[in-house]
C-alpha cells in the first residue's frame, strides 16, 4: 500500500512542480500545533502532506532526525526488559508528513529451517528533488508468538521500523541510554 501510495504522490509531484496543481493541495500540520504543543495533526489538517513535496534529500532528512515526541512513544515489556519503540502506524504517519515522496517494500520473506521463526527485509525509499535513497533493513519473529497480529506482520512492521530508524527516524531511541 505505502509503495502505491508513494507512486501516486510521485506522479502528483510531477504535476505540482509544474505548478499546475500548487493550489490543489491543502496546508499541512507541522510538529508544533496552532497552541504551540508538540504533536500531530488535528483532525482538520490530516489533508495531502505536501512539505516535503520539491524538497532537497538533505532537508528531508534532517526533518526525520529530530527527536520524536515523547507522546509517541510507547512502552513494552518483553522478557523482563522494559523497551522503548514508536508503533509502525506513527512511523508511517511520520514518513507521510516529512516525506511523502517515500515508498515502502518487502523484499523477501524467509522462514527459518526448522520453521519456528520468520524474517522479513524491508526496503525504504525516499525521493528528494535532487537524488533518491533507500535504506534496508530486517525483522524476525516466532511463528509460535501468541501476541496481537500474525507472524509475517510482525515481522514487517519491525522491519519497516528498523528502515526508517537507518533514514534518522526514531534513531535516538537506540542510543538514549548512552547519552
């Protein structure tokens, strides 16, 4: 979905550097709020993200490495050890906003020999206006976890996460405990 997602925004890119559609496409929230909060969008400004829309890659991402809000950030315990992680629906509402040129893939699916775990590689892609970049990365769970979701999403979304964490997105968490 988020690879025709960003197909449809490449070819409305096209358009809007033009300059034919510039008025077509609503404003779009920011981090700060219209009261000076930190957050995301209200209901009213969840229209067509464009601010990253003609943008340079280096701007792009500079965007996507400021820290993420602490409000998006959730917690959970796995195997005795409390863990930080932004839930992959946040990742990708994130994405859409500071880089809404960006595309989204599995590259493969991989069960282990022995069929207890599954691996998922996942390719992220942004485009700037002067180049494109991707960052890969992989996800692993057991096929016997008993938790929300099935194997292969799980997986996925922990994939995806680790991807967009090698474009700068919610890469502080990884090393918070060092600072």
């Amino acid at each position: 979905m988020a690879a025709s997602l960003g197909l449809r925004l490449k070819a409305a890119t096209s358009t809007l550097r033009s300059g034919a559609a510039a008025t077509l496409l609503p404003r779009t929230c920011s981090w700060e709020t219209a009261k000076g909060r930190r957050g995301f969008c209200s209901e009213a400004e969840k229209d067509v993200p464009t601010s990253g829309i003609g943008r340079p890659l280096a701007k792009i991402l500079k965007e996507l490495n400021k820290k993420v809000p602490d409000s998006a950030i959730k917690t959970r315990v796995e195997d005795g050890f409390s863990m930080k992680y932004i839930p992959w629906h946040t990742v990708n509402r994130i994405m859409n906003l500071h880089a809404p040129e960006w595309s989204g893939e599995v590259r493969s699916v991989t069960y282990s020999p022995d069929g207890n775990t599954v691996t998922v590689a996942y390719r992220v892609t942004l485009y700037g206006t002067d180049a494109e970049i991707y960052r890969e990365s992989t996800g692993t769970t057991s096929v016997n976890d008993k938790g929300y979701g099935d194997p292969v999403q799980k997986a996925e979304a922990m994939a995806f996460r680790r991807a967009c964490a090698r474009l700068g997105l919610g890469l502080h968490l990884y090393h918070e405990d060092a600072l």
